[in-house]
C-alpha cells in the first residue's frame, strides 16, 4: 500500500489565504506550514520586476 503523496499545507503568513499558487518561503513543519503568497510580497514590493526576490528582504 503507497500512501499519497500529501502536500504540507500552508498558509500565507500575511492574507492567510491557504495554499496560495505562487508562494515564497515556506515554512513547514510536520505538513503545517506558513508561507508568503505573491500577491503579498508583490503588494509589499519584495519583488523585482521578474519576479524575483529583491537583494536584502528576508521573509
Ligand atoms: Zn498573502
């Protein structure tokens, strides 16, 4: 018997919305995470214009 592969869910440590698409780091322990979605770090300007996390932010 093989069990399912479980995704670990998480949670957007700013909105709270649950397993956002588009996350950044996550932090999981034991299947309950946290993380922050995109749309978070974009509003809060984390995100350079490719996507990517700025120099410098730490989440
Ligand atoms: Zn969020």
């Amino acid at each position: 018997m093989s069990a399912p592969l479980t995704l670990p869910r998480l949670s957007c440590r700013k909105c709270g919305r649950t397993n956002p698409m588009v996350y950044l780091a996550p932090v999981v322990i034991e299947a309950e995470g946290t993380c922050i979605c995109q749309d978070c770090a974009e509003a809060r300007q984390w995100l350079d214009r490719d996507g990517n996390l700025r120099p410098g932010i730490e989440l």
